[in-house]
C-alpha cells in the first residue's frame, strides 16, 4: 500500500481501540480498499483483486503488519463472496451500511454527483471513524440460521420462477389449447406437465383411447371416477380453437421448451421443503414460530429467519418494525406532516410479514375483526394488511423476548379484560376454546 499525500489529522476517532480502520468499496473483478492507521494517522489506499486467493493474500498481511490486532472493517454490503471471505479472519470486526448512506453522504458534500471507488472507500472509513456510536458490528448468526435463510430465500424464488412458467404456459395454451386449461385445476403440478407431454394438442388427445386416458389419470394419482369421466367426455367434445400451422406449430415448441423447465423445477422445489422443514424442526425456536396461526411449513421457517437469534438485536417491536418496512415514515416541515411508505427495507423481510399477516385472516379471529375494522375506517386492503401486520409484530416480538409460545385464547381474554372491541363478549371465546 502507498500512503496518501493527504493526512487525515482532522480526522478525529472517537473510539480507538482498532488497530486500523478499512472502507472496501467492492466491486465484482476488484475492491477499492482505504486503510486509515491510527498511529501515522495517514491514509493509504490500494486495490485488491476479487479472486479468493487475492483477498486471502491480503488479510494475511494484515495480520502480519498488526500482530493479529482487531480490525475493523466498514461495507457497504453484510452478504456476498467478499463478506464470506473476510468472516474466515477472526481479527476482523465487519460494519455493514446501507449504500443509500454512503451514496447520500457523498451527495452532501460533492452536489456533482461526481463518484469515484476510492472515494467511496475512504467515505465508508470517514462513517466508520466520525459515527461509531450509530454504526453496530455485524455479529453473524449461528450456521444453521444461516443455512435456513439461504434456504428459504431461494425457495422462494424458486416459487416465483414457478409461477412466471406457469403464467407463460397459460397465455400460450389460451391461443390454440385452451380446453386443457380447464380440465387442470392446478397448473403446477406434475400430472399437468405430463398430459401435456403426452397430448401436446386437443387431436392428440382426442385420438387417443378411453382406455389410455383414463390409465394415464389413474397412475397420476386421480381416483375419482366422476372427475375421470367429465375429462373424458369434455375431451371428445372439445372443437379446436385454430387449425394455423403458423400459430400452433411455434405456440406447441414454447410450450414444450415451458413445461420441460417446470417438469424439473417442480421436484426441486419438493426438495427445498423437505430441507426446510428438517433444518426447521432442529432449532430451538421452532415450537414458538410453529405455533403462530397460519404459519405453517412454509411461513413459519420465514419468520424464524426474519427474528432471529439475537435476541438483543432489536430493543424494542418498533426498531423490528422500522428495519422490516412495516412501520410508515413520518416527515414534518414547517406546518405539513405527512406520512408515506417505507421506501428502503429488506424487501423479503417485509414480504413475509405481509404474507403471514395475509394467512392470520383464516386462522385467527381477532385478525378477521381487526382487518374488517380496518376496511370499515377505509383503508385498502393492502393497508389493511401492513396494519394487521404491524399488530402482530408487536405481539408475537413479546413472545420472541420471552420465549413463550402464542396463545390465541389467552390473547382473546386479553382483549376481553380490556374491553378491546375486537372481542365482544366472552361466548366467543368460549367457542373458540
């Protein structure tokens, strides 16, 4: 590393104790990297390659140059190859911040907008030296929590995939197949797939016998006789929709080349469950998130991932709400205060909160009153379920710090003792026991 020309000695560090203070501004073929040493006081600037052995190369002379002293580090990122990377060295101490941060502190004092990697590495160490009182050393959680929010973060993009096929899949067999739409409830499943496979139009599946056709519906596990028959007789009533060579031939390939994709995705998505669920039922957290209403298999594990371990984390269910997005942002200037979405947050952290809330509805009673009552004030119903969401936040954080399990008919007496008016009196409780 060579030394900057510039000293920082203006620069004061309110909390010594790191043997030195680095910004990485990282980047996907090298990271920008700003060393700033407390006993020159000088700023040194360098670059690093991304490659594993480059990183590796480099934290050992750290270590070297500063006897194995803690480090500390500031990111703008707490995900990712180079964090995997720099969590193998015990004598680094990681502060992740947002990019809206640095991007808005490097605004403030360069209105160009003019932007350079250095500079942002050097603004990463500026933050880390001048605000450690607003910055928080990331403190990784245990490898089976991190294993589970791999694991249900990629499910659920699976899940998107999923259904972008099947969305794909409909809108083609709606312009020359549309029948088979109707005789499959359920499009992602694998008996769809395979019809599909088999009878790629409506002649296909007509020529064929009824013998074949129910076989073929039996050994895809359709039992039902009335289901079976009102397939078959709806198959050899059907009228093809178009005869064009020029618009069946290419709309049959897509969807050939479709459902080849969702064959192999289906069984995978299977396997991420089984995962899930194994991984789930091992931590010591599950009976608590298992027990919320309308959790299940799949929500559950999500919300494990969205509270975590680290149970001082959050100081009260107001930061959790804030950090998940859930909270609205108030602003006030002069004599206007409004109030607005929450912009910048862990989306998929926000997503399951939102689509647990959504699952409380058919599970909970007090969430059914409360979302009614919410429709009545006139909100709209995704308001209504961000405000849902923000009541179950709260409680089921009390239950988080205490480790106790949710308890619906404890709640409803709750709510009864104070008169809440989303219980009106004590028979409904009674039915619900």
């Amino acid at each position: 590393m060579k030394p900057a020309s510039n000293s920082v000695s203006a620069v004061e560090v309110s909390q010594p104790g790191y043997a030195a203070y680095i910004g990485i501004d990282w980047a996907d073929q090298k990271h920008d990297l700003c060393l700033y040493d407390p006993v020159t006081e000088q700023l040194e600037f360098s670059v690093i390659g991304s490659q594993p052995e480059s990183i590796a190369a480099w934290a050992e002379g750290l270590r070297k140059r500063f006897n194995g002293r803690a480090i500390a580090i500031c990111t703008e990122q707490k995900r990712g190859p180079l964090i995997y990377a720099l969590c193998k060295y015990d004598f680094f101490v990681i502060y992740p911040i947002n990019p809206h941060t640095v991007a808005k502190y490097r605004q403030a004092f360069a209105p160009s907008r003019a932007k350079a990697d250095p500079t942002d590495a050097r603004i990463l160490v500026e933050l880390l030296l001048k605000h450690p009182d607003k910055l928080q050393a990331w403190q990784p959680s245990s490898a089976q929590l991190r294993s589970l929010q791999q694991l249900v973060e990629n499910r659920r993009m699976l899940v998107a995939e999923k259904v972008r096929l099947t969305n794909r899949i409909t809108a083609a067999l709606k312009s020359y197949y549309p029948q088979v739409l109707e005789w499959f409830e359920d499009k992602d499943t694998q008996v769809f797939c395979d019809f599909l496979t088999h009878y790629p139009s409506l002649k296909s599946a007509q020529t064929a016998l009824s013998e074949e056709l129910e076989l073929f519906f039996k050994t895809h596990h359709v039992v039902q006789s009335k289901t079976i028959n009102r397939r078959l007789e709806q198959i050899q009533q059907g009228v093809v929709l178009t005869e064009d060579a020029g618009i069946v031939e290419p709309l049959q390939l897509l969807v050939a080349a479709l459902v080849a994709q969702l064959q192999v995705l289906l069984p995978s998505i299977a396997t991420f469950d089984a995962k899930i669920e194994a991984l789930f039922a091992t931590h010591p957290d599950a009976a608590l998130f298992a027990a919320l209403p309308g959790a299940g298999p799949q929500l559950a594990p999500r919300l494990l991932v969205a509270f975590g371990e680290e149970r001082s984390r959050f100081q009260t269910a107001q930061d959790l709400l804030r950090y998940a997005g859930i909270a609205p942002v108030k602003e006030s200037s002069g004599q206007k205060s409004w109030i607005h979405w929450r912009w910048s947050c862990p989306k998929f952290l926000r997503q399951t909160f939102v689509e647990w809330a959504l699952q409380t509805r058919k599970h909970s009673f007090w969430a059914e009153a409360f979302y009614q009552m919410q429709r009545q004030k006139g909100k709209t119903h995704q308001a209504a379920i961000r405000a849902l969401a923000f009541k179950w936040i709260r409680i089921v954080f009390r239950c988080w710090q205490d480790k106790q399990p949710y308890d619906e008919v404890k709640y409803l007496m709750a709510l009864k003792r104070k008169g809440s008016p989303l219980v009106q009196n004590l028979a409904l409780v009674e039915e619900i026991k």
